[in-house]
C-alpha cells in the first residue's frame, strides 16, 4: 500500500508565498517522477509542475518565474515553493507520485489566495 501526504496549504494575501510538501510511503520501490497538480473549483484538475527520476523539470505557463519544484526521489519527497501567490492560484493542490507507472494521490491541501 502506498500513502501520499501532503502539508503546507493554507490562506495568505497576494504576493505572499507559501511552501507544499509532500511524502509518500509505503510499497514504493520505483518512482518515475513526482508532481503537484491543482484543482481549483468549477475548473478541471491542470499540472502545476513535476520532476521526474531523470531530474527533468516541467512547470505549466502560468506558474513559470513564480513557483519552484523540489525533488529528492530517493527520499520520496517533494516541496512546491510558491512565490507571488496570485488569487488565480487558489486551488486544492495534490501530490502525485508515480510508481512502476502507477498514479498514486494525496488528499490535497487548499490554497486560497485572497486580493
């Protein structure tokens, strides 16, 4: 069994930072990568930014310049530091990690952003 927890969201003004972390547990003995991903309500669930094993970063357009990914796979960890919080990016955000293929989630932690 495999768990993903996640910490750190929480309420803060714009242009406030926040810092997301995550670790997984459990029978993990391969991750292809990690990733944090959000979903913000009426609106489909969109990527925010993943590492993988080859330590290939990707972050989505909107978060470029703003937020930072942090991976230590064989730790099985991995943080989101979010900087210029803007109101667009509230949204539940979610952990997930990849193992031998398989999407393993976290519950998720809000992140509200208020103007």
């Amino acid at each position: 069994q495999v768990q993903v927890v996640e910490s750190g969201g929480g309420l803060v003004q714009a242009g406030g930072s926040l810092r997301l972390s995550c670790a997984a547990s459990g029978s993990i003995f391969y991750i292809n990568g990690m990733g944090w991903y959000r979903q913000a309500p009426g609106k489909q669930r969109e990527l925010v930014a993943i590492v993988t094993r080859a330590g290939i970063i990707n972050y989505a357009d909107s978060v470029k310049g703003r937020f930072t990914i942090s991976g230590d796979i064989a730790k099985k960890t991995v943080s989101l530091q979010m900087n210029s919080l803007k109101p667009e990016d509230t949204a539940v955000y979610s952990c997930k990690v990849r193992n031998f293929g398989i999407d393993y989630w976290g519950r998720g932690t809000q992140v509200t952003v208020s103007s």
